[in-house]
C-alpha cells in the first residue's frame, strides 16, 4: 500500500444534524417572520426561516406530547398544551418555563388561540368545552359549554370591541359566542363536514369558512347568513384572505374584491372571488397535471396555509410535513424545509464544492438539501421507493435506481442549483437496488437489481449537451447497451474502478464478482464471506477491491489472483457501506449496529469507532476533499461529520507545550521555596506525584509540620478535596503513608465534620483510608514493642569486667570505647 506522505485520520467530529422538528400539527410564525414553530413530538422547535436551523426548543418535562399551542400576536407569550392535562407558559427564548396551571379540562386540548390583544386565551377541549383565560391576571374567565365532541377550532373575532369567539366541532356547526353573557349566540350551519378553517375581512362584517365537504361559505356576521357557497371541488384544509393590495396574485384587474387562497387534497394554491365565486388562478406545479382524485389525499396534500403579509409570502404544509414558502405576487416556491425524512436509504455529497447533499429517503421522492440554507428540493419522478444513488465525477449529474424498476440521470444547474431528470431507463424485471456512475467522464451508468442482472446503460452526447429550462419535453430514453445475469441472488451493490474499464458486483449469494466494462465478460470471483455482500469499493491508490459483508467482516481482495488480502473484524452486526479514505490507506465502515469505524490498512487496526447513530447506517460518503463525510441512518438522521485529526494533533501539541511550561514553573517554585503556589500548581495539572513531592519538600524544612500545616489551610475546598483524594492513594504504600497521614492530621484537626460532609466523594475516600491506616497503627505498635523488648534487654545485660557502678548505669548509647569492650568480651566468651 502507498502511505508515503499521506496524514492517516484519527478521529471525525459531528458538525451538523439533520435530524426530524416537525411530525405534523399546527405550525405558527412570529410576527416578523423570522421564526417558525411546530410540534415533534413532545418538543416544540423554533426553526429559524433564514437558515433552516432549530434556534430554540421547549421540551415539556414530563415527556408528554404537546397537544396544542399558541404564539400571543405581540410574540410575548407562548403556551402548551400537552396530555397530561397541564398548560405551561414559557419564555421561549430561554426554553424556561414561567407558569404551570391545570387546564381545568378533562381531556387534552386540541385547540388553542390569542385574541388580538394578547391577554386573553382560548382553549378547545376534547370534552366537548372552551375555557377562556385572563393571561396577564392568571385566572379563567369562561367556561363555554355546547359543542358536541372535539373542539377542533376556536378564533376569537379580530374587533375584540365585539368580544365574540368562534368555535367549532365534530357536529360541523360554527358557534358564534358572546363572551359578555357566556352564551352562544349563534349557530351557523351550511357544511356537511369537518370546518377546517376561518378567516375574516378587515372591517370584520364578512367571514369565509372552510370544510373538507369541498365547499367554501361566505358569511355576513351581521345577518348571521351566507353571502354565497363557493364549490372548491376538494376537500380544504385552510382558507386565507388576501390583502387588498396591487401585485398580489390575482388583483391584476379588480384590486376591490375580495379574495381568498384555498390549500387542500389537490396539493395546489388556488385563488377565488368571493363575489363571484370563480377561480382567478391556480397554481401549476409539476403533480398538478397529474390526474388525482378528489376523494383521497395524496403525498402532494396540503394540511395548513399561513400568510404573511409583510414578507408578501404564504407557507403551506404536505402531509409529508413539508414547510414550503411561495411568494404572494405569483406563487412561485421560494424555500422549502423537510420536517421529517423518514428512513434515510442513501446519502451522497453534490455540487461543484459539495454544497448540497442528496437523499434517498423511505419515499418515491428524492431530497436536495442546500446545507447552507437548509433549503430542499424534492425530486419528482419514481413512483416506488428510491433505493439507491451514485454521483459522477463533477458532482453536477447523478443517478438514482428504485424499486419501479428504473433508473434516472439528473442534472444540477450550475448557477441556480435547480436539479431536473435529464434521462430516464427501464428494462429490469424487478427492483434496481444497486447504482454506479462512470469515475472519468460522464459516459456511463451500471445498475444491479434484484433480478439478479447488471445493465449498462450509455449516456448520449445529448444529455451533457442539454440545457435545463421549461419548455423540455421531458427526460431522454437510455437504453441499455448490455445486459448479464450477475448473480444467483439479488445485487446489493455495484462499483466502477477509477479508469472505468472493471466493475465490481457484490451479491446476497456471498460472493463478489469482477467483470469488464466493455463487454461484460466475467474476470474473476471473490469467495470467502459467510453472509450475503452489502457493499463493494474499488481502491483509488491500489489493484484492490474491498468488500463488506452481513457476516460483520471486511475482506481487501488483490485484483490480480482474486485472493483474500487481509480481513478486519470488529463489527458486531452487518456491514453495509465502505468507502477509502486518505488516498485509499484507510477504510470507514458503517454497520447495522449504528456504528461508523475507522481502520487502518497497514496495521489492520481499528483507529476509531464513532457511535452517534441509534440505527442502521445505510449512507455513507466522503467528499471530494476528504476532510468531510455525510451518513444517513434509518434513525431518520442525516449528520455530518469533519475530519479532526489535524485540529487534535494541534490541541495536543499545544497541551504538552502549555505542561512542559507549568512543570518548569513548579520546578521553579519549588527551587525558590513558593510551596503554596507550587502546591496549587500540582493540583490544577491533577499530578499526585507531582503534589507528593512538594509536600516532601516541606515537611524537609526546619518546621515542616508547622509549614505544612499553613500550606494547606490556605488552599481551597475544591484544592483540598482532591489532596485528600490524592491521601488515599499514597496511604496505600508504607513509603508514602507519612506524608498522607500528616496532611490528614492538618484536615481533621482544622476542619470541622460539617464541612469534611461537604467534600465531594468524602464517603469512599474515608472509607479506603480506614484499612491502610489501621494497618500502619498495627505496625507502629508492633515496632513499638520490639523496640521495648530491646531497652528491657539492654537494660538487664551484665558486664563482668566492668565496675559495678557503670552496670548499674541508665541505659544510653555506646561509644565505641563501649563498643571495643564489647567486642572484646564476646571474644572472650
């Protein structure tokens, strides 16, 4: 393997995740447009409209999901509702919650709204009851009873002069109460169906009424009677009156009427006359041609519409929970953001400077994500789910297999980033799971499918040639120059080596195989896995194909004998995806078990596993510059990944120069006598040996004790507690247990048990101080009464040469006159 001069990676570091913030629900925007929120769950995301990013996020603590919620007109008060019956007031910036109260009701509250003043609160139960609240003096002001079933919508009237609130419920009756007298005041009753929405006119004497009965009513409040019933033809989920205001799409000759926007099934903007009753304008997007029909939804359905006047914007949500922005002046898509992506099956980095990401996802749809904006395009053309993708060389074309049999080659216009089908191929007999793209030039594609046959399929000159704008008739038909019956089981992956002239197959029948790529023919077949091959990867530096398998291995094959090189295990699941990495001296691998990691080839060791995925990790990728990955999981997550070994080498380079410095200081200190100091330089660089020394140093000096005792009352709690954490450690050895036992001493003596309490660990350390210490007491008696029994022989020795007097002489030391005499009467004796 060539390694000479090529840095080997150590680590990756998440910078981004994409993850799920929106799985349906009411979503609201603030009154100046910068932020959007929506419901996941049992957190409500705050997603910032000019990035795409989640700025703030309010979770509820009892883990319960919210239910409803609602945004005061001022952008001051936020309130939630979740299942446990609780409404919670929060200062959304911070994600602190201000208020808790009961919600009185008895089921959850399925809607919520301000009044124009932001002081009073509407909540519609699921028991059948509204209850309206004081916001500002924290009370309930109304108990409105009468509907029948779930009160799906509550809207106050926007003259809050007239004190009014509109409701309505499972009966798909439109109540009109007055809050003065608590009572209903009236019953409006035109629809046939569940009554989605309301909307009202500036002078507040008219109000449009939608139903998913498929018409829209146009109500005089002050009759309490329907102007006109105005047909829509499907079912509508939000109705919005348009600003009377020149520009906006549909007041190009009457700027006096009124008109209102419908979103419903059909998945379409559309524009009506209130006077009239007709269609000004429909919008006309790609699906809109498509022949749907009006009794179901589909994935193109819109579930919400909220207009923004100031931004001259409407924001629609799919039932795919989709968030698209259009613009009011010709409803053409400005932005749109993916609230959920379901299992990710496939990831890849596109664009001339890996700009944009692309996804195969658990749908017939594939995502474009701009990573800057978090702006997606959604690519219509399959009609099963996507399985697989490969990108060509320059990142601006891309192929795309999927479970209806086909194959698709897309293109990127290089200045609007707008991405369009160019060509599209079929032929298999089954699902196409397996993808791979020319690496020299954009000539050619291999597909693999479950078939268990390869095609290849030629690009012509006029795909590379095409220029992308509307008036194409539409994407060019590929046929496919060969076709070979691969394998005995389905393909799972396909890879095309760097000069385009081999390509390498990988089946569930647990063998690999290579063939030529002008004409198919078989050179080659890799045996030696025990389960089916999820991958296969040509190397860019070297004659060698690896191979990832469902038995958890990883094989390097040479391509000249089709021998097994060398095999990496560590896995304890499948392996689905391996790339190479630093010019083909390293592997990274993503398995079933969530795990990413990173081998070296030389060594066969594995440098780095990175567990930041709950699920199986189907995509994986690198870009071009190699600093970079991008994996996609069946969590739903897709993250982003650099390459920190160069950054981490850094940090440690600079860690070691910032210890050499702090250890000379310590050396100087403790050459300058600075014991304090030193003593707190020991600590702050957590080096107990280090901390030992310096206290040998002290209790050196003429008044050790009294200086070492000064020492360590001067230090602080946090100083101290890791000393004492330090004693444990060196009253364990004989030779260190002076020095533990007199800084013990120092802390017993000065510190009082309450305070001692308060050490953190306190408990263990103690209790591993107790053994060794009784320990060293055992030996100091034992040596204690050796020592006796020396002075009680000493003292009971009888020297016959010498006079009385001097052996009846308190015991001392001898000198070496004694000890010569000494000597001298061993002999003798």
């Amino acid at each position: 393997m060539a390694t000479a001069g090529v840095q080997f990676k150590t680590n990756y570091a998440v910078t981004r995740k994409i993850d799920a913030f929106y799985k349906g629900g009411k979503i609201q925007v603030n009154k100046d447009g910068t932020y959007l929120f929506c419901i996941c769950g049992n957190k409500l995301n705050i997603l910032d409209i000019a990035t795409g990013a989640v700025s703030y996020t309010i979770e509820q603590d009892d883990q319960e999901d919210i239910t409803s919620f609602a945004l005061s007109p001022d952008d001051e008060i936020l309130v939630t509702g979740s299942r446990a019956l609780l409404l919670k007031q929060w200062e959304w910036k911070d994600g602190k919650c201000s208020r808790t109260w009961k919600a009185i009701h008895t089921a959850p509250v399925a809607s919520m709204t301000f009044d124009s003043t932001s002081t009073l609160l509407a909540t519609g139960g699921c028991d059948s009851t509204i209850k309206i609240w004081d916001v500002i003096k924290q009370y309930c002001t109304h108990n409105l009873k009468g509907s029948s079933g779930v009160v799906h919508l509550v809207q106050f009237h926007p003259d809050m002069s007239r004190l009014q609130l509109f409701s309505s419920s499972m009966d798909y009756k439109i109540r009109i109460w007055d809050l003065k007298s608590s009572k209903c005041l009236s019953i409006l009753e035109t629809h046939f169906s569940a009554v989605t929405s309301l909307c009202f006119s500036p002078d507040g004497d008219t109000m449009i009424s939608s139903g998913r009965d498929k018409i829209c009513a146009v109500w005089d409040l002050n009759t309490k009677s329907t102007k006109r019933t105005v047909p829509v033809y499907e079912s509508v989920e939000a109705v919005v009156l348009l600003p009377n205001t020149p520009g906006i799409i549909g007041r190009e000759t009457n700027t006096e009427s009124v008109l209102f926007l419908t979103a419903g099934s059909k998945g379409i903007l559309r524009v009506w006359n209130a006077s009239s009753g007709k269609c000004v304008h429909s919008q006309t997007l790609p699906h809109s041609t498509t022949k749907v029909s009006d009794e179901e939804a589909n994935e193109h359905s819109l579930t919400h519409c909220l207009l923004l006047p100031d931004q001259w914007q409407v924001i629609t949500v799919t039932v795919e929970h989709n968030i698209q922005m259009y613009d009011l002046q010709n409803l053409e898509l400005k932005k749109q953001f993916v609230g959920y992506n379901d299992e990710v099956l496939d990831v890849k980095f596109l664009g001339p400077s890996d700009s944009h990401i692309v996804l195969a996802t658990n749908s017939p749809q594939i995502k474009v994500f701009e990573l800057a904006t978090s702006n997606c395009q959604i690519l219509h053309g399959h009609t099963e789910t996507v399985l697989a993708l490969d990108i060509f060389k320059k990142a601006l074309m891309f192929a795309s297999c999927a479970k209806d049999r086909t194959v698709r080659i897309w293109q990127m216009d290089k200045v609007t980033g707008t991405v369009s089908c160019v060509a599209q191929g079929s032929g298999h007999t089954n699902g196409v799971g397996a993808i791979s793209c020319s690496r020299l030039k954009q000539s050619f594609i291999v597909s693999g499918s479950q078939d268990f046959t390869m095609k290849l399929w030629k690009l012509p000159e006029s795909i590379l040639s095409k220029k992308m704008d509307a008036d194409l008739s539409g994407p060019e038909v590929l046929l496919a120059s060969f076709t070979e019956k691969a394998h005995d089981k389905d393909i799972n992956s396909i890879a095309i080596s760097p000069n385009d002239k081999l390509v390498a197959s990988g089946s569930q029948d647990r063998t690999a195989k290579l063939w030529s790529a002008t004409d198919f023919s078989l050179l080659g077949v890799f045996k030696g896995h025990k389960r089916g091959i999820w991958c296969v990867q040509f190397s860019p530096a070297d004659q060698v194909l690896a191979t990832s398998s469902a038995d958890g291995s990883l094989k390097l094959w040479g391509l000249q004998d089709f021998s097994c090189l060398k095999t990496f295990e560590g896995h304890d699941a499948s392996v689905l995806k391996v790339i190479f990495v630093s010019r083909g001296t390293q592997l990274l691998t993503s398995g079933s078990d969530g795990l990413l990691k990173l081998w070296t080839i030389k060594t066969n060791e594995c440098v780095k596993t990175l567990d930041a995925h709950e699920d199986k990790v189907w995509g994986l990728h690198s870009n071009r510059q190699d600093d970079a990955i991008v994996t996609g999981s069946a969590d739903s997550v897709i993250m982003l990944w650099k390459d920190v070994t160069e950054i981490e080498l850094a940090e440690e380079q600079t860690k070691q120069e910032e210890e050499i410095m702090k250890e000379q200081e310590l050396s100087n200190l403790l050459h300058e006598k600075r014991f304090l100091k030193a003593l707190g330089l020991a600590i702050s660089l957590d080096k107990p040996h280090t901390v030992l020394t310096v206290i040998k140093a002290v209790l050196r000096e003429p008044q050790g004790k009294d200086d070492l005792e000064k020492t360590v009352l001067r230090l602080r709690q946090d100083q101290r507690e890791s000393i004492l954490k330090y004693c444990c450690v060196w009253n364990t050895n004989s030779r260190n247990c002076h020095e533990a036992q007199s800084v013990l001493n120092v802390l017993l003596t000065h510190e009082s048990p309450d305070v001692l309490l308060q050490y953190s660990g306190i408990r263990g350390n103690v209790e591993s101080l107790i053994p060794y210490t009784e320990r060293h007491l055992q030996r100091m008696g034992r040596l204690l009464q050796s020592s006796m029994f020396v002075d009680f022989m000493w003292q009971h020795m009888r020297l016959k040469d010498l006079p009385e007097h001097e052996e009846k002489s308190p015991v001392s030391f001898p000198t070496s006159a004694d000890q010569t005499a000494a000597k001298q009467v061993n002999t003798t004796t």
